[in-house]
C-alpha cells in the first residue's frame, strides 16, 4: 500500500470554532494539496476554505485508505476532525475540540492531547485513541437520537466526563483514568472498560452490554444485584470481579426462555 501524508499546520487559528468535517483521508484521496487547500470549512456561519487557517504539504493518497492526515499547531478550537471517516489514518498532535470521530466507520484517529465532548458518537467502526482526558458524552447518541455507538473501539489514556457510552449498541470504550456520572445509559449493547473510579449511575436502565470497574463505584445503584465471583481477563489485566446483573427496574428482552441482563463487574 502506498501510504501519503498530507501535514495540515495551523498557522491562522479561527477567532470562533472551526467546523472541520471535510478533514478527512475520505476528502483528502485523490487530491493535490492545492485542491485540498480549497476545501470547505466553517468559522461560525462563515464559510473559508481550509487554506485561510492551514499551511496545506503532501497531496493526498489514490484512495482514503491510502492517506494520512497530520494536524499540527492547537486545534483546541477545531471540530468535528475525522467525522464520517471510512479509512485511512488521522494524527492530531495536540489538543482537539467536539465530535472527532463522529460516526465514524473504519480508520484511526490518534489525538495526543485531550478532546472535547461528543468524540465518536455514533460512531460504527474504526478506532479513535485519545492519550490525554476525553470530556462527556463520548461514544454517545447524538442529542435526540437514541442509537449510540454501534462498533469500533475508543480508548482514553485519562479520564473521561459525564455520560460516557449513552445508548451504546456494541463496540467497546477503554477508559485508563476515571470516569464521571453515568456510564451506558440506556445501554444495548457493547462493552465500557473503566480502569480507575467512576463516580456513580453506572448502567442505568441498561438492559444489555458489559460494564468493567477496575477501581470503586462511588454511589452504586440499587437496580443491580450481585450473582457471583468470576475471574477474568479484560483488556490484557487478569483479575476476580463481582459479576452484578440490572438494571433490574427495566424491561428485558427474553432469551431462550431467560431474561436477558446487561452485566457490570467491580474489581474485588
């Protein structure tokens, strides 16, 4: 495979947010850094191409799959880097503002700062690692929406913000730090993987899907109830967990006859 860089270097940083969902290798294949460097972006309702802000060097690969993304300078006030992606490779060597990774479907991002809220919701498939904090809502449903990540992995090195995994239909969020309030809400599906604490309302009216908490719950909730001791291996680290079912105040779907629960484990 005949892999391309193309370097976006942020030398004229926005006044407002940036909307940057045309950064993606799916845009970027097949075109010139000139041409790539007419592309569209937003600052607020005013529309500019890419060029006005970045410093555009390398021509994008034949297709996404073959093209790498590098975003230098603080892209603390830029948005949406990688929504939709179905391929490729990103790189954001700092800081990232809201919804990177949104929906995304295949490819990686790797952001070696902190992101914002609403990082990969929605998202289908792919991988987004984060090496510093993820703020809340990652890996979520859209506001209204009521289907949240449905594959793919997240993994933050740190901590993550409140309502982490709203609605997760699969896929699976690693979480190094600790996590805050709510944790797969309304979960279908999928797996959530907190290595540190998590503060509390972990799984509410979740009625599918897998929990992990390496550390503490600090105010659990009385819709689970503990069913045994299991030792497992989870994300590499083996260990003894108690294995707890809930919510049990939700309607479940019956299989083969059973109940079907969603499973929280706590390290014991």
């Amino acid at each position: 495979m005949n892999m391309k860089t193309v370097t976006l270097t942020l030398t004229n940083p926005p006044e407002l947010m940036l909307e940057g969902q045309n950064i993606t290798p799916d845009n970027f294949a097949g075109k010139k850094a000139a041409e790539i460097a007419t592309l569209d972006v937003w600052e607020g309702k005013q529309k500019s191409p890419l060029g006005k802000y970045f410093t555009v060097e390398g021509d994008g690969g034949a297709t996404a799959e073959e093209t790498k993304i590098v975003l230098r300078g603080d892209c603390t006030r830029v948005k949406r880097i990688g929504q939709q992606m179905t391929a490729g490779e990103i790189v954001i060597e700092g800081n990232a503002d809201m919804y990177i990774g949104g929906w995304m479907k295949g490819g990686k991002i790797r952001v070696k700062g902190n992101v914002d809220s609403f990082c990969g919701i929605g998202m289908e498939g792919g991988e987004l690692v984060v090496d510093g904090d993820a703020a809340h809502h990652l890996g979520s449903s859209p506001r209204g929406e009521w289907r949240g990540m449905q594959g793919g992995v997240i993994r933050v090195a740190g901590n993550a913000g409140n309502d982490t995994a709203t609605f997760i239909n699969g896929g699976t969020i690693i979480i190094g730090g600790d996590a805050d309030i709510h944790i797969s809400t309304h979960g279908e599906g999928g797996t959530v993987i907190v290595k540190g604490n998590a503060k509390g309302r972990v799984g509410g009216q979740m009625v599918k899907g897998d929990i992990y908490v390496f550390g503490t719950i600090e105010n659990p909730l009385p819709g689970f109830q503990m069913v045994g001791e299991v030792e497992q291996e989870v994300d590499g680290e083996k260990g003894r967990f108690a294995h707890y079912i809930g919510d049990l105040g939700e309607r479940h779907p019956v299989s083969k006859g059973k109940p079907v629960y969603a499973n929280l484990y706590t390290r014991t």
